[in-house]
C-alpha cells in the first residue's frame, strides 16, 4: 500500500515538474513539504517523534517507487534512511523530541557531510576541526560533495575533535544551519546525472553549535556510529539500484516491440531476445538477492560485508543493464527525450558514492 501511495504521489508530484528540477538543478522546498504532508518522510521513525512507525523495507518501498517512476533525483531516501536514523539511534530524548518531527514534515531537509577535498574514500584523514570553548563547539573546515547540500538546513558534521586520536578522535555533530553564523554554501556542483538533485561544497568558518549539538553521550564516537550505519546506507544504494534495473528492462522491453529494422520489431532479432534473456536473469537474481538482504536487516542480521557485496553488485549490474538498454535504443538512447539516457547518466555515480565500490571489495576481501 505505501509503495502504490508512494507512485501515485512521484507521478503524480514530482514527475510532471521532474523536467524543471532538473533545470534548476534540485527539488523545491515545497516538494519536501508535501513529501512530508504524505507520511513519505521518516517513515521508519517511530510515531512518537512524528514519524510513520515503519521499519528499512518501508524506506525501501518509497525509493523502489522514486526508482520506478524516475525521479532519482528527488533526495529523501539519504533524509529518511541515512540521516534520520543517527538521531534516532544516537540522539538523547531531547534531541530527538527537538529534530525528528522536524525531519518528519520536511521543515528540516538532512544531509551528511563526511566528504572532504582532501578526503573521500579514506574518512580518517577528515580535517574539519571542532573544538570546545566552554559550553559550545567551534567548527572550521570544508566539505564537498555534499547530497542536499544546497537546500539541506540539518547537517550531520563529521569532524575531529581531538585530531591526535585519528579514529578515536572523531564526533559527529550536528549543525542547524538557519540557526548559525559562519556557514557557508558553495557552488551546486554540475553535475553528470542526478542533475535535480543538489550537491554541494559546504564552508565552516568559525561556526559555533552548542555542545549539546554533539550525537552521543561523548566525543570520539563518530567513526564507530558511521561504521555502525553504512551498512543501511550501502544497502539503501542497492534499493535505488535494483528500481532503476527494473524500469531500464520495462522501458526497454517496450521501445523493442514497438521499434521496427528490417521488416521487423527489434524483439524479433536472436540478439535481442539473448541480451534481454541474459539482463532479465540478472535482474530476478539481484531482486532476489536485495530482498533478502532487507529481510536480514529488518531482523537485525544484515553484516557490514553483505551490505558491500550488495552496494558494489547491484551498482555495477545497474551500470551494466542501463548500458545494455540503451544500446537496444539505438540512437534515440542517446537522445534525452528518452528516459533511458537520463538513466545512464545517473546510474554512474552509484558506484562512487557511499563507498567506491573498490572500498567495498577491500572490506569484503578482508573478511575473506
Ligand atoms: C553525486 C555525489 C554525491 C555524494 N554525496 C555525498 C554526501 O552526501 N556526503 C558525503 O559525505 N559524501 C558524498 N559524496 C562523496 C563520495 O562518497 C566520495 O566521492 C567517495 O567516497 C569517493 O571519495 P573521493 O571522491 O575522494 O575519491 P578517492 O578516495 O580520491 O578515490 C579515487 C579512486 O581511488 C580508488 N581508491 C581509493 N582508495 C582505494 C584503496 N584503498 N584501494 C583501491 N582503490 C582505492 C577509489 O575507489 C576511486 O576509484 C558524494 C559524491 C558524489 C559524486
């Protein structure tokens, strides 16, 4: 029922104006809104803090239904799966009674910054400092690449507030930026795909947050709550993954029948019924294989190293279905109008962020 809830409103909300987004380069704010008006936002956060009460495979059905309409771009599956949940699990009574029914309604738009210039895959060499003065933080630093980072007004900070301890000196703290002096937005970053969605740098320069600002009972826990929660973010990539597998063949299996070379429909050809036959296997096994790791999760049992094996393949068969797909198009692939171009450009970064999927190898080779 959520899922079809879900379709219904990015057809009938997002979809219509998706064209536009892309222009301006996001979503508007109003969008957020009525995500939020729609119980589309935080749906696993319990009812208590203005959320829906759900668990991941709720999340997981609103972003099937982001990837099945084709509105990948619309940014709240890292707003409801990846930052409401810190709150939630590492967040006191009171911040979470403060922050999560703003979340829930759209009023706040969440991102993460971990990303730096100077570091991406290898998050220990974080340079962003905060430092205590009395009941405060001072926060300097710069992050780049940063999902929401144009409309997003709650931002999880990685920073370091004891530099020596490396790891150990790692915290995550939260900045309210409506609220601060010092933050500053960088340019919407453009782009390959994923063009309605903003990506920023973002500038720290004496930004001051009080201590309380600070997720968990105490400094240094920031690098063990990230390892804690990349499994949710890897799998919630393979969510987005195994949606847009399944439109590519839907779309794709449509344009063959209809198109004609020869004397004949696409389909026709040996070639075509192979390259389908082979992408469609591929398809059940990674549907299958996702479902699973959902279920495991929603019980508590998804392993970090899973969740990488699920990141890196269901990434590398979107790029290779999209691929394949659009080839079946011909030239109109290449052309825009068709959705199957817009999906090649945004399947690529799927396999950049929220961990390379070289780095997933790495953490699955080392549990070899
Ligand atoms: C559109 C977009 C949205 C993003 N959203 C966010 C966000 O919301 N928040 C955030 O914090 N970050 C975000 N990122 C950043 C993203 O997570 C990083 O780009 C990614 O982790 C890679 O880091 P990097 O770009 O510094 O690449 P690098 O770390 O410089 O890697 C370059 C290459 O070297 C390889 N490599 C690096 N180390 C190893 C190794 N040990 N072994 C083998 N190969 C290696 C990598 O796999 C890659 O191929 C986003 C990025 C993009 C493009």
């Amino acid at each position: 029922m959520l899922y079809d809830m879900a379709t219904r409103f990015m057809s009938e909300e997002i979809a219509p104006r998706y064209d536009e987004f892309e222009k301006n380069e996001m979503v508007d704010r109003e969008s957020w809104r009525k995500a939020g008006a729609a119980g589309l936002l935080c749906a696993s956060m319990p009812e208590e803090y203005g959320g829906s009460g759900g668990t991941f495979a709720h999340e997981s059905a609103i972003i099937e239904a982001i990837g099945h309409v084709g509105v990948d771009g619309f940014g709240i599956g890292l707003h409801n799966s990846i930052v409401a949940p810190y709150i939630l699990h590492y967040g006191s009574q009171e911040q979470k009674k403060k922050w999560l029914p703003k979340l829930a309604t759209g009023e706040l738009i969440g991102a993460i910054a971990m990303t730096e210039p100077g570091a991406g895959s290898d998050l220990q060499g974080v340079k962003t400092r905060a430092e205590r003065d009395g009941n405060q933080y001072r926060i300097n630093g710069s992050k780049t690449f940063i999902t929401n980072g144009q409309l997003a007004n709650f931002i999880i900070v990685v920073t370091k507030t004891d530099p020596e301890k490396g790891a150990k000196g790692t915290s995550l703290i939260i900045v309210e930026t409506d609220e601060v002096e010092g933050f500053e937005r960088g340019r919407n970053l453009d782009k390959i795909g994923l063009k309605a969605n903003d990506t920023s740098e973002l500038f720290f320069n004496d930004v001051r947050v009080p201590t309380s600002n600070l997720l968990g009972h105490e400094e240094g826990q920031g690098f063990i709550q990230l390892m804690q929660q990349l499994p949710q973010e890897r799998l919630q990539i393979g969510t987005g993954a195994i949606a847009m597998i399944e439109r590519a063949l839907a779309l794709t299996i449509e344009y063959v029948k209809e198109r004609k070379a020869f004397g004949k429909a696409i389909i026709d050809f040996q070639n075509t019924q192979f390259k389908l036959a082979e992408l469609k296997t591929e398809a059940t096994i990674g549907r299958v294989f996702y479902n699973d790791c959902v279920t495991r999760h929603i019980n508590g049992g998804l392993d970090p190293v899973t969740a990488s094996m699920a990141k890196y393949w269901l990434s590398d068969l979107q790029g290779k279905v999209v691929d394949e797909c659009l080839q079946l198009h011909g030239g109109y692939g290449y052309m825009n109008e068709y959705p199957i171009a817009r999906m090649f450009r945004d399947a690529r970064v799927q396999r950049i962020y929220g961990g390379t999927n070289e780095i997933m190898k790495l953490l699955i080779g080392r549990s070899l």
